[in-house]
C-alpha cells in the first residue's frame, strides 16, 4: 500500500473489512474467515502493480450486488460471470491497483 488511510479506507467502507491491527507501516484487515496484511510502499507504481488475492464465498450473488447497491467500482474487464473453469466470479481493484478477485464454486 502507497498510503494507509486510502487502503484502510476502502477495506472498511466499501468492502466491509474490520481493522485487525494497525502497526506503522503495516496494517491488517479482516471479514469472515479472510485476513489481508498490507505493509507500506510508497514507491508503488500502480501501474505495475501485479499484486493479487482471490476469494471464495458462498454468497457471491449477493456479495457482488451489495458492493454495485454502494457504488463500489467493479473492475472494467471483471463483472459476474460464470467461468469455463467451473467458477463464479467477478473481481476489484483497490487503490494500488492490488487485484481482488471474489469466486464461488459452480459445483456445489
């Protein structure tokens, strides 16, 4: 993370994570039985951000039109959808352009 008030901010209010722990440069956020660490890098270049996290969830139909009903930016090339490899998925980018994608099995 570039700035941790930006990241905190958008982990707590547009996705619904609790702060866990917030220790200088490092900051840890939570929701369900998912916990996320981020550490300070200023230096960042979102551009060529390449970091990524993937999530399952029962809920995804849900999920994903909670965050639409708040307004939260879906990634362009990353709306629901049902994907040939059996999952459900859609996917966000943060403020460092971290790519987060959500998915649920198809099969269970």
């Amino acid at each position: 993370m570039r700035d941790k008030a930006l990241t905190k901010a958008y982990y707590l209010n547009n996705l619904g994570f609790e702060e866990l722990g917030d220790y200088g440069d490092y900051l840890m956020v939570g929701k369900d039985n998912i916990e996320i660490h981020f550490f300070e890098f200023k230096g960042l270049d979102p551009k060529e951000n390449y970091g990524q996290v993937y999530m399952r969830t029962n809920g995804i139909d849900k999920l994903y039109q909670e965050l639409l009903d708040n307004k939260v930016e879906i990634h362009p090339n990353g709306h629901l959808e049902l994907k040939s490899w059996g999952q459900k998925e859609f996917s966000l980018l943060d403020p460092d352009n971290n790519l987060l994608t959500i998915g649920q099995s198809i099969h269970e």
